[in-house]
C-alpha cells in the first residue's frame, strides 16, 4: 500500500480576507501580511526536501506556494502543479459579500444569525448544505458537490505521487478545515484555519490521517 505526506497549507491573508469579505472561488491578491504569512510557513518548511507542489488554481493560493518554495534550496527542482480541485468552497452568489452579512441571511433557514451558531450547532457539513440551499442562484456548492469534487483532487494527487514522497499542497482555510474535521474531527476545536498556517496528512489508498492541524509555530528539521 502506497502512503505519502502532504504538508498542506493555507494562502496567505488576501485583501477580501482583510475587508472580512466571503471569498470562495472569487480571488483577491495577497496583502502584505499575507506576504508575510506565506514566508513565514517557507522558512518553517525550507528544510523539507518536497518531490512535487501543488495548489489549487486561485491566484492567492499559487502565489502563496511560489513564495513558501522561494525558501527552499531545492526549489528550482520542484515541480508545481494546479488543481482547481483544492479551491476553496464555492459561495455562488455571496461571493464578495460581506461575511457577517452572509451568516446572517444563509442562518435564517434555522433562526440563528451567525457563523459561529451556524457552524457550533449545525457543523461544518451540514452549514455547507444551508449556504447552498439558501443562494438564490443555485450555485453554491453543496456538501456533496464539495466533496465529490475534493475527493477528484485527492485521486489525482494519490496517482501523481510515490510511496515515501512529501508534497507541499496550498489550499483554502474552509477547505483544510473541512478535511480535518472528516477525518481527524477531535482536531477541529471550531477555530479558523490560520493564513499561513500548516497542517500535515498522512495519506494512504484508501485513508487520510491528520498528524496535526493549524500550525503556525512548526519547523522541520533538516
């Protein structure tokens, strides 16, 4: 059985996440914080000796990814690949859209007003289902179609890589989170996934194990 690691990290803060706006597939450049935020997790990582990268296909996400490989000495031999299938959740049509203001429409549906009533009484999944259910056009990805999609990116990753390779993978907050809370549920104490912050999966043919999430205080050693 085939088994790899994948250091999975989150873009750096992007100008919608400063104005604390809803950005799913929609895509904003990195600020500078975020700059900062991607060079920080590349010094953490540097001393890792990666086989491949690979981010999904967002902008805030590729850039982030040139930035942590710039750290590493061996980064002219890395390959970088982009997936669309490691995007962040599509919103449809509250993408852009004031946050709190999306929270308050989409929880509605079960008389709460907020993220974090929404996301504490119903979980991760489930609030992925009322976001879709509630978008006007139809358009927002339901649970189902988040992880139909999701699970292509994790096949195409397992067909690309080796038993023993390491793989640096940049993606989306909501996105880790939600790959966490599957499968390493007890890991996932409802707080955001950090810009910048790494979470590392052992990842086999037929499973996926967190080894931890949400770091931002991690350094591989050489």
């Amino acid at each position: 059985m085939k088994t790899f690691t994948a250091y999975f990290v989150r873009h750096g803060q992007t100008m919608l996440n400063h104005y604390n706006k809803v950005q799913g597939w929609i895509d904003s450049p990195l600020t500078q914080q975020g700059i900062a935020d991607a060079k920080r997790a590349g010094e953490q990582l540097k001393a890792i000796d990666f086989n491949a990268a690979y981010s999904s296909d967002s902008g805030r996400a590729i850039e982030t990814a040139a930035n942590i490989l710039k750290a590493n000495p061996s980064n002219i031999n890395i390959i970088s690949y982009q997936y669309p299938e490691f995007r962040e959740q599509c919103h449809g049509y509250f993408e852009g859209n004031d946050l709190n203001q999306m929270w308050q429409f989409v929880g509605e549906q079960v008389k709460l007003t907020s993220e974090s009533a929404v996301l504490g009484t119903y979980g991760l999944e489930k609030a992925r289902d009322l976001i879709h259910q509630a978008d006007l056009y139809g358009e927002a990805e339901s649970n189902d179609m988040f992880w139909e999609r999701l699970n292509r990116g994790f096949d195409k990753l397992r067909a690309n890589t080796k038993d023993g390779d390491t793989v640096l993978v940049v993606s989306h907050g909501m996105t880790i989170r939600s790959i966490v809370d599957r499968f390493a549920p007890e890991l996932d104490e409802g707080i955001a996934t950090i810009n910048g912050s790494i979470t590392k999966l052992t990842i086999s043919d037929s499973d996926i194990k967190v080894d931890f999430f949400n770091r931002t205080d991690f350094v591989a050693e050489a």
